[in-house]
C-alpha cells in the first residue's frame, strides 16, 4: 500500500502544514499546470463526495497524476482543500466591479458589486455549501471562513469611506462596521437563494440587496436606473 492508500480516520486532524500556511507554490510551467489539475479534480471530488469521505486516492484519480505525485504539492487533505478555497476567494473578492460599469455613479457600482457576488456565489453554491459543513466541523476552517468575510469587510468598508469622504454616502456610520452588516446581509441572501433554494428572482434580488445598501448609506437613488 502506497502512502496516498492509506485509510485515514474520518476523525484525524492533524495536517502537516496549516492550511492558513500553505508551502510555496511551484515555479515550472509543469509544476503549475500539475498543481492547478490537482486543485481542480480536488474540488470536484469534495463536491461530489464532501470533506470527509473524499480520499486523496480519488483526487489523483480524477487529476489523472500518480498517487505519489501529490506529496509533491500537498501535505494533506485540509491543505488542498484550502488551496480549493483559495481558488474559489481569489474570483469572489476580485470582480473588477468598475470595469463592468460605464461611469462611477455610486448606486450602479453597489449594484454591479451585488451582481458579481451573487453570480459568483451561485456559480460556486456547491463548494459554499461544502464551505459552511467543513467550518462547522474543523476550528482551523472556521478561522479561515471568518477571515475570508473579514477581507469582503475591508474591500468594502474603503469603498465606504470614499463615498463618505466624498459627500455621497451621508450616513455617519463607522465603514467597517458598516460593511460589516451589509456584507452579511448579501451574504445571508446568497445562502438562501443558492443554497436553502428560496424562489427569489435573481434581477429582483439584486435590486433589493442594491436598495437597501444605498438607503442605509443615505446615498440618493433618484437618478439610479
């Protein structure tokens, strides 16, 4: 039996390497290309069998690369499924909201900033689902699923201050805190439309989740389409 066919107990929690501390990634064009199959066949085996029951042997199998291959990249199963969260952080917090924007009006950037997420959320609702049974379970995951939300605070909260140093957004509200809830409040949105499965129409909601962050911001809508 090959070090990949080991059984592991589904209780065992004892990575090698952190998953707040992955190793360095690799340099070759090889090296990159074999990491990114094994982060791919990664996601799609914890989609289709989840955290616990997903063996690395299947990974390998579903990336097509030797069992041994994998200790090339990964440590264990809790670093490459961070590496899968990575994966999935990097589209949702980067849509380059003012590049799908004609201008810079406040409420159509909220707006597209709403859009993007949500249909990111939707196109990613398997491994959000995973995301959320993986951190009921593990303290370290938790950590990592509370900093992520963290980032989505801080990417916002500056936008925030703008609007606010600008005169546009007259709330006097403290933009972190702020952020804070109305993040929550498209995140808890997305969980129910993509996740609980609540009939919602998705331009509907957009508009709704885009209201309500513009009226709480005291930002005028009167010229918002």
């Amino acid at each position: 039996m090959t070090r990949a066919e080991k059984p592991t107990s589904r209780h065992r929690r004892t990575p090698v390497v952190s998953p707040s501390a992955p190793r360095e990634l690799p340099t070759t064009p090889r090296g990159i290309r074999t990491r990114a199959k094994l982060v791919d066949a990664a996601r799609t085996v914890f989609e289709r069998d989840g955290f616990l029951d997903a063996r690395l042997i299947d990974i390998t199998n579903e990336a097509g690369i030797s069992a041994g291959s994998f200790y090339t990249y990964f440590d264990s199963k809790e670093e490459i499924f961070a590496a899968v969260l990575a994966s999935v952080e990097e589209e949702m917090l980067h849509p380059h909201v003012r590049a799908l924007t004609a201008g810079d009006d406040p409420v159509e950037l909220i707006r597209a900033a709403n859009r993007a997420y949500l249909e990111s959320y939707r196109r990613n609702a398997a491994f959000m689902r995973l995301l959320l049974q993986v951190s009921s379970i593990d303290e370290e995951f938790a950590q990592l699923r509370r900093r992520r939300g963290e980032a989505f605070a801080q990417r916002n909260a500056r936008s925030i201050q703008d609007l606010q140093e600008r005169g546009v957004a007259k709330a006097k509200v403290d933009p972190y805190r702020a952020a804070s809830a109305l993040s929550g409040m498209v995140g808890r949105a997305a969980y129910a439309a993509f996740i609980i499965g609540e009939e919602w129409d998705f331009e509907e909601l957009v508009e709704t989740l885009t209201q309500l962050w513009a009226n709480s911001l005291l930002i005028s809508t009167d010229d918002a389409t």
